[in-house]
C-alpha cells in the first residue's frame, strides 16, 4: 500500500465556501468575513473554494479574510476545470446556477494544459494570495457533463493533468485531486495519474454508503484521502424534516424515499438523544480514508453550532440500532464511542 497523503489539519473539520459565494442566498461581505474568522478562532485551518462559487465572489472573500496570516497555519484548495469569462451583457441574472451574484461573469469548461494554468493564475489574482495548496479537478464526470465527459476526460487526460503534475512538482502545490459528487470518475482518475485527495460531495454519508464496496479500498491503495463535502447531503442531514418544510437532498427539494429514510432516522436518534446533524457530521469520519469532512456553513453560530455537533458524545448503541435497522451499511466503520 502507498503511504497516504498529508492530513490536511489536525481538526478533522474544514469549512467548505461555496455559501461565501451567495449560495441559495446572498450574505453581505461582512457576515463573510466573521464567518471565517470563526472559524478560524475555533480552530479550523483547512478551507474550501472555487473559481464557480458565486462567479469567483467566494475566492475574493475567502482571500480578503486569510490574507495576512501566516501561509504556513492553514491549507487552501480551489478548483481547475471552469474558466471566468468577462460578461458585459446588462440583463444578467442575479441569481446562476444557484448563487445570488452580481460578478459578470460566465463559466466556460476548460480541462485542458493551458486552461488548468489559465485558472491556477486566476485564483490567485482573485484570492489575492500568494499559493494555494490543492488544485482539485471540478465537476468532471458524468453526473455534471454526461455525454460531453469523454471528451472533457481526454482533455484532462491527454493535456491537463500534466499541468497538475508539473505545479505539484514544482513545489506551487502541494496537492492535487478531483472536487466532484460522483465517486466513479475518481477511479478513472487514479488510471491516469497519481491525485493525493478526491473531495467526493455527498457520497458518503448517514443516507449513502456505496463507496464502501471497492472505492475506498482503491483510494487507500492508491494513497488519496478523501475530503469529504455534503456530510447533510446539501441540507436534509443537518435540518431534518420537522423544521424545514422544503427539505434539501443534493441541492434539490429531497423526494419522498428520501424523506421518509430521515424520518427513520430521525426516530432513532430521538430514542438516544442524538442530535441528527452531529451523527452526520462524525458517522464519515470513522472511515480511515476520509481525512476532513466540510461542511458548507454561512455564519458565525453555524461554526459554534458545527464545533459543538463534532463534540457531542454519541452513544455506540446509537451505530449498533442503525446497523440492526439497516440504516447504515452493517460493514460501515462507525465512530469511536462514548457512552454517557
Ligand atoms: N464538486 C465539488 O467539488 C463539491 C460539491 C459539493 C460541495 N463541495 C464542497 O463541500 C462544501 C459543503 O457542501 P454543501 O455546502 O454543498 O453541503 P452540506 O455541507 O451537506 O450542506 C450545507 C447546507 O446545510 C445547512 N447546514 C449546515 N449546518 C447546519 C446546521 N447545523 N443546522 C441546519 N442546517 C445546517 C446549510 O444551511 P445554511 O445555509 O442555512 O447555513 C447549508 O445549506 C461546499 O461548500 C464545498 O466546499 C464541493
């Protein structure tokens, strides 16, 4: 087996960025900020963004906030894969492809050499900061391009990931990956190169758990961990079915069979006084190969509330119940745990 990649902090929590890029809705610069600077007083040192989120505003927020402090205390990633192109035209819509932005601009997929570099300059123009970390392959896969990823995989294939492979080797990066919500392109990746972290969205989770069968097993013998985003599935996890009358699954209002899975849930944890968000949010991490979870978080109390649901004791008949009432997978690794 390959030696795994780096942790990317000792706090198995990061803070994922897209919501500082206005997702399903605005937050004002301000509020950006405290929310990152929460985090950072809470310990959090690892940090998601990407050209996409809000049209680069997420990038020139998370940089505004991070400047100053030393590179060595934190790690940052981006994404490659969408350029920014300037877009003049006066009616554009306030709200695309879900983030509530005035940015004009409009993304264009470009997995190739020159546009992996193109994007790398970017991110640092926009951040405004010296380097990032990792480099992570956006939304390739079917699940986002459909027939159109054969052609944009050959791109990366055949000319971008050399472009990855060299700013890694040029010591620019430390890392890189893919960012993506579909485990099945990474193991097409891992045929073409070597990546050091698959940040897998919403894959791996209290709801589903299909990586566990062969995915995982070939990141560890490839050496990548897994950053793991949309720990609540884009919502449902973290909100639950009683408070939120629309609840989201996979950035979508969650169907029925979804719904009535949670309510299961939901049950249980009641019988064990578990907080639904907190089994979310930790179930991931007792799997070896999952190095960080990031959860998408939009204000200061989210990151108060997120520390205290990553500290609360769940007690092991809770995993043990969701085993015998087939809501995990009985082969799951499930958190260390601490009876009350
Ligand atoms: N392809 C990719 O590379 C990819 C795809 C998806 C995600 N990601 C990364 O992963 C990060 C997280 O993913 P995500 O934001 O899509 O999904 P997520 O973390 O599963 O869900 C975020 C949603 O959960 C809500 N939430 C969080 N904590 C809550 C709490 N304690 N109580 C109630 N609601 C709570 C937030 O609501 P509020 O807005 O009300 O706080 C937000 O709408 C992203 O920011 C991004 O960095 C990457």
């Amino acid at each position: 087996m390959k030696a795994y990649a780096d942790s990317l902090s000792t706090r198995p929590l990061g803070l994922g960025c897209a919501s500082l890029g206005n997702l399903y809705r605005a937050i004002s610069d301000d509020l950006a900020r405290e929310t990152v600077e929460a985090a950072w007083d809470a310990g959090i040192r690892y940090f998601d963004t990407a050209p996409y989120y809000g049209l680069g505003l997420s990038e020139r927020r998370l940089g505004d906030a991070l400047r100053g402090r030393a590179r060595a205390n934190y790690r940052l990633s981006t994404k490659v894969g969408r350029l920014l192109d300037p877009d003049g035209r006066p009616d554009l819509p306030s709200e695309r492809h879900g983030f509530h932005t005035s940015m004009p601009f409009s993304v264009r997929y470009d997995y190739s050499y020159d546009g992996i570099m193109r994007s790398h300059e970017a991110s640092l123009q926009r951040l405004g900061l010296a380097g990032v970390d990792i480099l992570l392959v956006h939304d390739i896969g079917r699940t986002t391009h459909g027939d159109g990823h054969a052609a944009h995989f050959r791109a990366l294939a055949e000319s971008g990931y050399r472009a990855l492979d060299e700013l890694r080797s040029a010591g620019d990066v430390s890392g890189i990956g893919l960012g993506v919500n579909e485990w099945e392109v990474c193991g097409e990746a891992m045929a073409i190169g070597q990546f050091d972290y698959f940040l897998l969205a919403g894959r791996y989770t209290l709801l589903e758990q299909e990586p566990l069968h062969g995915f995982l097993d070939d990141c560890a013998a490839h050496g990548a961990k897994i950053i793991l985003g949309g720990a609540y599935n884009s919502g449902i996890l973290a909100t639950g079915t009683r408070r939120s009358p629309t609840p989201f699954y996979n950035y979508e209002p969650a169907p029925k069979s979804i719904i009535d899975r949670v309510v299961r849930i939901e049950r249980l944890a009641d019988t064990h006084g578990v907080t639904l968000a907190a089994a979310a949010l930790q179930f991931p991490l007792a799997h070896p190969v999952i190095d960080i979870v990031i959860p998408g978080l939009g204000d200061p109390a989210r990151v108060k509330q997120t520390i205290a649901l990553h500290s609360e004791r769940i007690p092991a008949q809770f995993w043990a119940d969701m085993k015998a009432e087939g809501l995990i997978d009985p082969q799951a690794p499930v958190p260390w745990a601490v009876e009350r």
